[in-house]
C-alpha cells in the first residue's frame, strides 16, 4: 500500500466559543469541512486568562462525542448524568455524548498556561441515541512510546505499532475505530504510522511544521492536513521539529445534519433535538 499524500490544508482560524474562550479551529470551521468520522477539531492555547477564564458553562450535546485532551492547565467537568472530573496535564476525557448530555467544561486556574484539543468525533445512527457514557483518562494510562531521537508518541485511542511491538491506548472498542496519536518528533526525525487503508485520516501540526507523504509537502503550523488515501503515513519533521496530532478512523458514510452542539442524520432530527433540550427531554436518561 502507498504512503498516504497530502489531500488538502486547513488552516486553524482563531475563533471563540463557550463564554469567549479564545481558540483555533481547523476541521469544523467552515460548514462541510470534515473528515468522517471527524467533525471538528480545536486547539486551545493562551497563557492569558481573559482567553481562558470563562469556559465552557452549561451547554448541551447530542449524536457524537467529544474528546477533550489537556497538554497544560486544569479543567473541572460536569454534567447531567452526575458526571464529575478534573483534567489535568496529558489527561483525556473521553464523552459519549449519544441521546443527549448537558455539560459544562470550566478552567480551575485563575492564570498560567491552558493548552489542549477537543475532537468531536460523530456516531452512527444505530449509536446517536444510545445512553450518554463518559470517561476520563489519567495520563498515567494512555502509553507514551519512546521514538529514536528523543521522540514519543502517546497512544490516547487505538493501537500504534512501532519497533516491533504494539502499543494499544486506552480507548478502544469503538465503531469508527478511531486512533488518536500525539507525537512528538525532533528535527528531522521521521516517523511512520500505519493505518486501515479504508480509515480516513489527517495531522494536525500544533509545534513546528512537517512533511507528509513521498515527497514529504509541507504542513505548515496550525493547519490540519487531509491525507489522501493509502496503507500508512510517513512524517518527516521540521528543522525546528514538531508536535502533532495524528488522526484516524473509519468513515461512517451517512448523511450530517448540524445545528450547534447537536450532530444528527436528519433536519427533522435536529429539530427533534432542540425540542427535547427545551422541554428537558435531551439531558433525562
Ligand atoms: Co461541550
């Protein structure tokens, strides 16, 4: 199987959301712009709390799931299931959103660094109005696998196979089978990762900058690059080196249908959706 090539580019744009948190998004900042089964991706990264100091107050999500993974700072979760948890540095909280949750996603800093991700990865329609689940994930379990050179990957979901031996995350057992890598390289180094020829898959270049494919195209810093099919993907770091996400999953092929915080099949579905948040249908069980 080839080494996969550079599709497209997305470059992060500086948004906010929540209550004014200031962050850069790549997938989902433009309609349509996805990656099934990806829907969007953020960065978050200030060292200013008037980015960062208002949060995520109460706010609902249904059909998918979110995955927030923290680099720096701490973040107090809760939700309508009675759901509490603190992410801190190199945790993972891993949301099912499904039928419906109501949450809020708050800084417990009052200054320093706040740096992480949110994925939002959809759900099929047999699964959209499943139970909500939830999960977090100290650092301590998801593996960090040394690389030549003094690099490492963390294995935060499926399983990475280098040197010989397999590193499996601790998210496992999902449908769109997704791998979640965060990869540090130095400068130069070269890495490859292999991936289902029939999974989707992207990086997202959050220090530095990288090469992709045979001929190794540039991704520059906060962009997001679509990769275009094959059996496996080579990245070459930068001069400077690089940290990136590396990301990929099964497409679920079925129809999106968006409005805000609720990612369904259908328009009558989402209109099924906003109701039941009205009337306090979506967040009861
Ligand atoms: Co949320």
């Amino acid at each position: 199987m080839p080494s996969r090539p550079l599709a497209s580019l997305i470059p992060a744009a500086a948004t906010s959301d929540g209550a004014g948190v200031r962050l850069y998004r790549s997938l989902g900042s433009q309609r349509g712009l996805r990656l099934d089964p990806f829907l969007m991706l953020d960065e978050f990264f200030s060292d200013d709390p008037g980015d960062y100091i208002a949060g995520f107050p109460s706010h609902p999500h249904r059909g998918f799931e979110t995955v927030t993974y923290m680099l720096d700072g701490h973040m107090r979760h809760e939700d309508s299931a009675g759901n509490r948890g603190d992410l801190g540095p190199g945790d993972v909280q891993w949301m099912s959103a499904a039928r419906g949750i109501v949450h809020s996603e708050m800084p417990q800093q009052e200054a320093g660094r706040l740096r992480g991700f949110q994925l939002w990865v959809n759900l099929p329609a047999a699964e959209k109005m499943r139970p909500p689940a939830w999960r977090d994930i100290p650092s301590a379990l998801i593996p960090t696998v040394p690389l030549e050179g003094g690099g490492q990957a963390r294995v935060v979901a499926g399983s990475f196979e280098h040197a010989g031996s397999r590193h499996a995350g601790p998210v496992g057992g999902l449908s769109t089978e997704p791998l979640y890598l965060d990869i540090r390289l130095p400068a130069a180094a070269r890495l490859q990762v292999a991936t289902p020829a029939a999974h989707n898959a992207l990086l997202y270049i959050y220090e530095g900058e990288a090469g992709v494919g045979p001929d190794a195209q540039a991704i520059p810093h906060r962009h997001a690059g679509l990769l275009g099919p094959g059996g496996h993907i080579d990245i070459r770091a930068g001069a400077a080196g690089a940290a990136l996400l590396c990301l990929a999953g099964r497409p679920i092929g079925e129809p999106v249908a968006q409005y805000g915080p609720f990612v369904m099949n259908t328009r009558e579905e989402i209109e099924q959706a906003i109701d039941d948040y009205r009337t306090g249908r979506l967040q009861s069980g």
